[in-house]
C-alpha cells in the first residue's frame, strides 16, 4: 500500500508539473525559445545541442553527424554554436531530421542544409506541411521521404522512424539504441503528444482522424522500449531538473523509463480531459 501510494503522489506531481510546463511553452516567445542552454553529452555518441526549451539531438558516428531537429531558421547559428563548443564540426553534419512540421522543430531546415548539405528527411504524412513552410522563402528541402517504421543507416548508427501522429499527421518518434560503458541503452526521442490551444479534436474538417490518431499514438508509444528519454521540447524530459544531476554520481539521470511512462500518463489524461470537454461541447 506504501508503494503505491507513493507512485500516486509521484504521479500527481508530474502531472501538475507537466500542466505548468505546458501552460509555460504556450506563452513563450520565439526568443524565448531561443535562450541559451549547455551543450552536453547526453549518453555515449549522443549530445543535446538545443535551447532551453528546444529539443535537438547529434548523433556523431565516423562518416559523419545525424541531426535531429533543425528548430526555427534563427535557431540555426546556436545549434551550429553549440556543436563547435563540443569540440565537433558543424560541417560534418550529414544526415539531418525532424520530428514534426511545427516552426519551432523544422523551419531551419533549409539553412542547414544550406550550410552543411545535409541530407534532410522527413515523414510522408508531414511533407505537405513542410513543403508551405517557407522562411524567407526558401523553398524546404526534403531529400527522401520517410515512411513508419523505415530505418535510416548512417555510420553504423539506426535510427527508427515511428509514426505517432495527433499533435501533426506526421508527427515521428525516433528510437536508436546508444551503447555506453559496454551496454546497450534504448533511446527514444519523443515528438509530442500534446494538444495545441485552440487544436479541434471533435468535428476538425482537416484532420478528421486527429483523435483516433492521438489515441493510437499513445499505444504505441507505451509499447515502445525506452531507458533514455528525450523529446522534441525539453520540458517534455525534465532537461532543467536531469542536468545539473549529471556527472554527479555513477547513475545517468537521463537513464528514466519510469518517467517516461509517467509522462505518458499524465499527458493522456491531459487528452481525454480535453477530448471528453469537446464532445460535450459539440452536444
């Protein structure tokens, strides 16, 4: 009985923390996305390269680096300030993706692309999305389109796309397996499961399956294997909270699968709450 009421209360604090970070990202400015977080080893050949509230990933293998989520266009010169602070070549980017057709994830598509030739990639349900996201008017750039499940090869490192759409038709998680200190960690990096103010999930004429999406989303994300936990905004992961633990004892902190399926938790009541107002609403 202990055990269990202690994981309660452990759930209730997630997930009031979780509402204040959600409610927190919605108000936030593009600058404010934008402001400045460490560069860091997250585990083995993976580095967090993003902002305080944005969630970009380098993978480092010998022919080259994988990049995951470009963010805004302006975000762009931190990533690259970023991953020159760790010592690596912002050039040696070669393989860039994404996790989902917001501004914030992967509007700076094109000028990375621009800068390194990366390859860019992205998910077929989110392409015609992408193709209007147009910054400057740069036409964005997508060299193969990717489909669920398919995996990208690159250096020796796969990554697995995983359709988990609702928050965007193409909304992907990405999966990879991270070796460290001769074991193998299962890595998953989180698209995003929550609903956008004002999102319709009763009666959306352009996304008429968007709850049926959500729902299906979160089964597979609970049946996916995860020992890392990262996601397409920092909040999502408790990057605020993980960091400052990190290097200070044997145990990385980012080594979280309890809070990943307590996240899930939470953020799936979040929808059913939201889900259950609509449909009252449209009776």
């Amino acid at each position: 009985m202990l055990v269990a009421a202690m994981k309660t209360c452990y759930l209730s604090r997630v997930f009031l923390l979780g509402i204040l970070a959600a409610t927190n990202l919605l108000a936030q400015t593009r600058a404010e996305r934008n402001q400045l977080f460490p560069p860091h080893k997250v585990i083995g050949n993976l580095y967090f390269v993003g902002t305080a509230n944005l969630g970009s990933f380098l993978i480092t293998t010998p022919q080259g680096n994988i990049l995951i989520n470009s963010d805004y266009e302006e975000t762009v010169p931190i990533l690259r300030a970023s991953i020159e602070k760790l010592g690596l070549r912002y050039q040696d980017t070669k393989i860039l993706l994404g996790s989902h057709a917001h501004g914030d994830h992967m509007e700076g598509d094109a000028l990375v692309k621009e800068l390194t030739g990366a390859r860019v990639m992205a998910m077929q349900q989110d392409v015609p999305a992408l193709m209007a996201m147009k910054p400057g008017g740069k036409p964005h750039p997508v060299d193969q389109v990717l489909r669920d499940g398919e995996e990208v090869k690159f250096g020796g490192v796969t990554l697995t796309a995983h359709l988990t759409p609702g928050h965007t038709k193409g909304c992907t998680t990405w999966t990879t397996k991270i070796q460290e200190g001769g074991k193998t960690y299962d890595v998953l990096i989180l698209c995003s499961v929550g609903v956008n103010a004002g999102v319709q999930l009763v009666n959306n004429r352009d996304y008429p399956q968007i709850a049926d999406d959500y729902m299906r989303s979160f089964k597979i994300l609970k049946s996916l294997p995860c020992d890392v936990f990262l996601g397409a905004h920092s909040n999502f992961y408790g990057l605020d909270a993980k960091y400052p633990k990190l290097g200070k004892s044997a145990t990385n902190p980012f080594i979280d699968p309890a809070g990943y399926h307590a996240y899930l938790d939470m953020m799936e009541k979040t929808f059913q709450a939201k889900l259950e107002e609509q449909k009252r609403a449209a009776r």
